[in-house]
C-alpha cells in the first residue's frame, strides 16, 4: 500500500467517519441532459477547445480496505445539477471590530498553507493574517461542493474552494448574478498522483479503451466531477469518441471502486487515492493505467472570492493571496509543524498528515505540488504555458457543454483575478519555479521500449514537402495548431516523457534506400520537437525522437498502392511515457 493508502487506512480503522468526502470530488449530481450513448467528436472538440471562449475473498479483502464514501455501491441513474439556491449581500462577521473572512476547504492538503497561516481553523490573534493585515480568517471543512457553492451563493462565506475544472461546472449559473460571480484569485496546488484509472484484462494504455472486436469498455465513474474531467480528457487526446466508452455512473467515487472490485465485467474505474492504489496492488490482473502523478497538469486546486466581496476589499483579498504564500512557505521550512496543523485541523494523526504533505512540504512527495508565487505567474500571467488558467478553463468547459453539463461557457477573463499577482511581482521577484520535475539525459530511451510504461498515443498528420523536413506552414497551414494541440498535451503531462516518432509511407520501397527513409523520418519528427521547444519552456530532455521511416504501418493499413493508406501513414505519432514504470 502506498504512503497516500496507509493515511486512509488509518482513518478507516479509526472509523472517522467524515473522510468518506474526501476531495469532494464527485458530491456533483450529474446532469439529466447526458445521455451514456451521446457522442462527443473528438475533432470538433478540439477546434471548440482552440477558441477562446481476483477471487471473490480477494475482492471482498479489497473492499474492506476502500474509502467509505457517503453513497451506496450502486450504479445511479442521470439528475439534474442543483441551482443556485439564491443570493443575498455577504455576511459581515466581526471580532474586535476586525472583518472575519468566512473561506471554507475541504479534507485536502493543499490548504495547509493557509491552516498554517492561520494557525488553526478558527479566528486567531497569533494568525499572520491577523498580526500582519489586520483581519481575521474562519476556516471550516465543507466537503459538499453544492453545499460550498450555495453557501457562497447566499452569501455566508465569502470564499468557494475547488478545482478548476469544477469552477468553470458552476460559473454558468453564478456569473448570472453579478455579486456571486467567482472571481479566481489563486492557484494552491495541482493534484499530484491523487486521481486515477484503474483497469483490468487487457487495456495497457488509453487507446485501448477504443472498441475492440465489437465490445465497448465498460467503465465506472461519478458523472461531472473531476474524475469525469479526467477521462474525458485523456480520451480526447487518444482522438478516441467517449460514445465508444459505455459509461456507468456512480454515487461517489468509493461506490465506484467497490463496484469495480466485486463487478469484473467491469474493464476500469475512475478514482482518487488510496482506493486507485489500494486496488492496483490488491487485486490480480488490475493496473493503475495512468495518475495525475504523470497527467500533474490537469486539475488545479483554487479559491475564488464574491464579486461583491472582491469590489469592496481588494486588499484584504490581496493580503489573503500573501498570508497563503507565507503559509506554503512555512510549510516547505517545517513539515511536521504544519502536519500537526493540519491533524488537528481534520482530526487525523500527525503522521498520516505528514504523508499526505510530503517529507519536502509539496514539491515532489504528497498528494499535492504546492503552487508558489512564480507558478502561479505562470498558470495566471503566462500565454505561452502550455498548462495555463485559460487552457484548463476552456478545456473543461468545452467539455462540460459538450456533455450537456453547461448550456454555455463562461470566458476566463470574466473569472481570473490575475491583476493581484502582477502587483506582487516586486515582492516576490526571488521565488523560482518548484513544479519542473528532473528528466535524466537518455532515461526515455530505456522507458520507451516498456510498453507498459506507455500512457497513450496521439497521431497527428503534418503534411511535409516532398523530400523536406522543414515545418512550412505555407505549405500545411494546420501546423500551427497541431504543434498547440501537442504543446498542450505535453504541459498536461508534466511528469512524462514525450517520444515523438516520425513514419512515413512504403511507396517507394524497393527504389529508395530504407536508412535514407529512415532518416528524413527521424528529421521531421526532430523538427517537431525542436518548433516545440523554440515555442514553449519545456526541458529537451523531456523527448526522445524516433525516425521509424515505412516501418510501422498503422494496423490495416500496409497496402503502399493505395493512396489513403500512403497519406494516412505519413504521420507523427506523440507517446506519453511515465518518468518510472
């Protein structure tokens, strides 16, 4: 079991019931306008997206050990997402005269930095927000997301919590009150390895959820949730129709991964840690397929506050973002400290809090990268990083409306407070960049050959000059989009390796020499990863190129006389690797 399964563990031994929310993720109710057969075009998607706006006693041993959840083992059928139960002018809580700021979190350890900060979950003289910026902050566990939104609809908290993804699910219906809409003012963490899916039998990466001989993968999840988001993501990647994905939901993600475990026509399920853990390790013939320890880039943890509170206290809100900061920093100086804080601040022991920070306080180790003042720079300020705020924002949206979830996409710039971070540059001008993870020179080439280790592939079709390597966009004027489409993947993925290989077509086999095939392969798919690293920061030891020349034919597809086979063939396949298999 895994250092995130031994915190759960304990918390399940000890029967604490509260943990059965933890991350809230899929409390969402679904909504009723998705239907599991409703067809998604990969290929529109994406152009919507490029716009703005075991035994049985072995199952049952298992199961034991999964989170408890607050749902029933049972698939659900669709429901409609709560609205907004209404607004009203913001709570003023007062001590001592002082503004008390009512920000809930949930059993997460992203909020570390600001139960540290804070010195606990209550109003506190001793808290930095208190002794340096003169207010008081009340901090309290609302793991309920609909609960969350509604009391910050209503205006008894001034703060919604939640990952990103999640916040683009409910601003349709906040931003339809100018008061509630949810200005987005920091990012604290990106999940690290906390979300999953888990498969069995013969899928060993995400393109073999396509269907295979006339059978669709069945797959359990909780609709419209982060889970949700997830798959949803990684399918669209592998260009794959979720329509060819029969989809059962349920209540939470603990009911999935016990429907998972005693239901084996079930091929995977959709989960977060420990249960993605608990059952790759426990039960034979299963596989944790992919986590966002490699995918790091996808879901973000923010905060956002009311419009109204954001208009009337800009620098309370300001000195919110620096207490958070001073927090993070405090937690990376002194982890057991900060542990202590936050076992007491959700009633679990110190040493599962310290797992789940990690031994250097959320940089490479825990459930969460801690997001610092220059990575939030860089998801808020950046229009070159390939995982920025608008890129997870339109994403998620375009896939919440492509479900049915949202009627309409609410545009990034309506939500994101970026001007906060920019005032702080000064202040800030020393912190470097903690989120790049170290990829050792020639490691790919030996991770490249597990196939095991692979996560999915990409084919995109960049259309080359005739015997030229060189990237003409006069000549193929959807190179630039397609590099975008990868560069964007490649962020998604910022704990993997990329292999980019370049294949061409076997017409001329037999007339050309195959090594001077083999080579203009190899320096087409160079000049891809070279457009790559000129557009975006990415480290060149994070891709390993590969010139296959004629081959590797795509399956059916080795016919050189036929002229689609030919064009088909002439491509650029992009590989996603884990760092260690």
């Amino acid at each position: 079991m895994t250092t995130k399964g031994k915190l759960f563990f304990t918390l399940l031994i000890l029967g604490a019931l509260s943990f059965g929310a933890y991350r809230w993720r899929d409390q969402l109710a679904p909504s009723s306008k998705m239907s599991t057969s409703q067809s998604v075009d990969p290929a529109a998607l994406k152009k919507a997206l490029a716009q703005p706006p075991a035994s049985a006693q072995a199952s049952a041993d298992v199961t034991s050990k999964l989170l408890a959840g607050d749902k029933a083992a049972s698939l659900v059928t669709d429901s409609t997402i709560p609205p907004v139960a209404g607004t009203s002018d913001y709570d003023k809580p007062l001590k001592n005269g002082k503004l008390v700021v009512q920000f809930p979190i949930n059993v997460w350890p992203g909020w570390a930095p600001i139960i540290v900060a804070n010195h606990g979950m209550e109003p506190s003289d001793e808290s930095v927000f208190f002794k340096k910026y003169g207010f008081y902050v009340k901090l309290s566990i609302v793991d309920d997301p609909v609960k969350a939104r509604d009391l910050f609809a209503s205006g008894h908290s001034h703060v919604l919590w939640g990952t990103l993804d999640m916040m683009a699910l409910f601003a349709p219906e906040l931003v339809k009150d100018s008061r509630t809409i949810p200005v987005i003012c920091q990012q604290v963490d990106w999940s690290g390895g906390g979300d999953g899916i888990v498969v069995r039998g013969d899928i060993k990466s995400i393109n073999d959820f396509r269907i295979t001989n006339g059978k669709r993968r069945k797959v359990v999840l909780a609709q419209n949730s982060p889970s949700h988001y997830l798959i949803m993501s990684l399918l669209l990647e592998a260009g794959i129709d979720p329509a060819s994905v029969d989809f059962k939901w349920a209540g939470d993600a603990p009911s999935a991964a016990k429907i998972f475990v005693q239901d084996k026509s079930f091929d995977a399920f959709v989960g977060w840690s420990p249960d993605i853990y608990t059952v790759s390790d426990g039960v034979p013939g299963t596989r944790l397929v992919v986590s966002t320890a490699s995918a790091n880039h996808l879901i973000a943890d923010v905060w956002a506050v009311r419009n109204d509170f954001y208009r009337d206290h800009p620098d309370i809100v300001a000195n919110l973002t620096r207490g958070i900061f001073e927090g993070m920093d405090e937690v990376r100086k002194d982890p057991p400290t900060a542990a202590k804080f936050l076992a007491a601040a959700f009633n679990l022991p110190a040493g599962d809090c310290e797992n789940m920070i990690g031994k250097d306080g959320g940089i490479a180790t825990g459930d969460a990268h801690l997001a610092n003042y220059r990575e939030n720079v860089n998801f808020f300020l950046d229009p070159m990083n390939p995982a920025s705020f608008e890129i997870v924002w339109n994403r998620a949206s375009a896939i919440y409306k492509s479900l049915g979830a949202i009627d309409n996409q609410v545009s990034p710039a309506k939500v994101k407070a970026a001007t906060i971070l920019a005032k702080l540059s000064e202040e800030y001008k020393e912190v470097i960049d903690l989120s790049q993870p170290t990829f050792k020179p020639g490691a790919l080439f030996k991770t490249a050959e597990a196939t095991s280790a692979e996560i999915l592939t990409k084919a995109i079709i960049v259309t080359f000059e005739p015997n030229t390597s060189n990237l003409n966009s006069n000549y193929d004027k959807s190179i630039p989009a397609l590099l975008e489409e990868v560069g964007k993947m490649s962020g998604s993925f910022g704990n993997a390796y990329i292999v980019i290989e370049g294949n061409t077509d076997a017409s001329r086999k037999g007339v050309v020499p195959a090594d001077l095939v083999r080579s203009l392969s190899y320096e087409r798919a160079s000049a891809v990863k070279k457009a790559l690293l000129e557009k975006y920061k990415f480290n060149p030891d994070k891709f390993k190129v590969i010139g296959n020349g004629w081959d590797n034919p795509l399956p059916g597809l080795t016919d050189s006389s036929n002229a689609d086979n030919n064009k088909k063939n002439r491509r650029v396949e992009i590989k996603v690797f884990r760092l260690e298999d």
